[in-house]
C-alpha cells in the first residue's frame, strides 16, 4: 500500500469532500496538482448532468484522478464526483517525480489509473476516431494560425526575417535544379525618415504596408519576400539570367516610384534603392556572403543618387 502519512507530511495537503461534490470540472484550466484516493470513492464522467452524460470509472482508495492534466498540462477531460465523504492527497507537479521515486507502490498504482483511463477511452472506437479526427482538425488549424503569427511581420503582413532565413535554403536549391540562378535582392526606402519626421509615424507604418503590398504582389509564390528591419526588405527570386533578374527589378523599381500613397489628404511620393547579388549555392556561408554582397550593392545605389538597381 501506498504510504499517505509519509506523503501527506512531505508533499502533499490531505482534502476532504462530502458525498456529491464535485472535485474536478471537466474543461477546467490546469492547475498543477493530481490526486491519490486515501479514503472513499469518487465516480469519472464525461458531460457530468449533460445530455449523453457518461460514467467512465469508479475510482477507489489508493487510485489516482488528474495525472494526465498535471502532467500534459492540458484542461481537464472529466469530471470527478465524490460518490462517498473521501479524502483525498493532491501532489504537486513540482513534487511529482520525486514521490513516485519513493514510492513504488504508488508508481504501480498511477500506471494502473493511466490503463484504466486508455481502456475507457478506447471503449468506443467510432466515437473516438471522430473526436480524435476533430481534435486533430483543431489542432492543425491552431498549429497553423501559430506557424502563420510566427512567420509574419506584423506591420506589413510579409514574412519576417526569420522566416526568410527557414525558407532561402530550399528556395535556391528548387532554383538550382531547374537550372536558373538564385538572387538575393535588398531593398531600402529613400528617405525614409524623412517621411516619418514631415507625415508622422503613422504616415511612415502606412508607407511601409503599402510598399510592401505592392512588391509582395509582384513576386511569386516560388520566391520568398520579407522584412529585413525598419524600411529594409529582402527577396530570393529565381530567374534565368541577369538580363531577366535586371528587367524584373526595373520594372518593380518604376512601379514602387509611380505608386500613389495618400494618407490623411497627403499624397506620399516614394522610391527604392535596390540592391542584388546572385547566390552560387544553398550554403550558410555562400548564402550569408551574397547577403553582404547585396547590401554592398545596395550602398552602392545609395551613393550613386538613389532609386536605382545595382548589381554586384
């Protein structure tokens, strides 16, 4: 048997309940804690007093209820009812591992609770198949939503920098193997502070989003369009030869300073400073070098007056 005087004095607090009250609520928050049974019997159910209300198990001294919540820290997935006065043991997740440990007859005791739930839940397989094909849809929709919000500028709705660097490796070997050239490509807007000093910061956020809507429309969904940092953008394309990349970049540059921005009755005039290198392979330190050769041209293009493409 499981020793509850040396637990209760070392890591547990001993609770008791009357018959019928609930001790766990299912959809409940975790809480950290799981239970062991020191005296008495608590009943398991699903939609407890709800239509289609099911009894999943009768748990009796010495068995345990909450473990999966404590230990997955996920929301409860039943609820439990004293079906007698009982007393229980609640364990801390902090203290856990340290009386299973020590108490062998306890560890024999939450693997049979653990069995008896997969049992129970394995019971109707239909049912199960068609809530664990929900909970799956659910799950991958929220996998989805976080792996979209992890991915994103923010303010613009292009990828951000992180993103860029995940994806460039696959790009330029796509690009490889049908035999193009990859290009890194950095933009960065003119005067850009300038516009944030006349107009404001909102004005300049503004700019920024309509900016990047324009190139993000542009490109295509082979190639990776992201936020460097403040008014600087990066792209990987794939084109068959200079001439192509440098035909593509020109007409974006003429469309980036022919776009029309207004914002609260001013019209915003803008342009790019453009800078390219092409990168010889998927590599860190090739794809890196083309990096700093693209901003190399990109100073460049700065010096040179502005608004124009340069190669490097």
């Amino acid at each position: 048997m499981i020793d509850t005087k040396l637990l209760s004095e070392n890591w547990t607090c001993r609770e008791k309940f009357l018959k019928g009250h609930v001790i766990i609520v299912e959809g409940e928050a975790p809480d950290g804690k799981m239970f062991i049974i020191e005296e008495g019997s608590v009943g398991v159910f699903k939609k407890y007093q709800e239509p289609g209300e099911i009894r999943i198990a009768e748990l009796n001294q010495g068995d345990f209820f909450g473990e999966m919540n404590m230990f997955l820290q996920k929301r409860r997935t039943a609820t439990v009812v004293a079906e007698t006065d009982v007393t229980v043991l609640a364990i801390e997740r902090a203290h856990a591992l340290k009386f299973l440990e020590t108490q062998p007859e306890a560890t024999f005791s939450l693997i049979k609770s653990l069995c008896i739930r997969l049992e129970n839940t394995t019971g109707n397989t239909a049912d199960n198949n068609a809530k664990y094909k929900e909970d799956l849809s659910t799950l991958n929709d929220e996998k989805c939503a976080l792996e979209q919000t992890a991915n994103t500028d923010a303010l613009t709705g292009v990828h951000n920098i992180r993103s860029f660097m995940e994806s460039r490796p696959k790009i330029i070997i796509n690009t490889l193997v049908k035999m193009k050239s990859p290009y890194i490509i950095l933009f960065d807007l003119d005067y850009f502070k300038k516009v944030n000093d006349t107009y404001g910061h909102q004005a300049g956020d503004y700019v920024l989003q309509s900016f990047a809507s324009l190139v993000s429309d542009s490109v295509r969904t082979s190639d990776i369009f992201a936020r460097y940092g403040g008014e600087e953008f990066i792209m990987l394309i794939s084109c068959t030869s200079k001439d192509d990349a440098k035909a593509f970049l020109e007409r974006l540059r003429e469309k980036i300073m022919n776009l029309h921005i207004e914002f609260e009755g001013s019209v915003i005039p803008i342009t790019s400073s453009i800078g390219v290198c092409t990168v010889s392979s998927e590599n860190e330190s090739d794809i890196e070098a083309a990096i700093a050769l693209a901003d190399r041209a990109l100073y460049t293009a700065k010096n040179e007056g502005r608004n124009r493409v340069i190669f490097n």
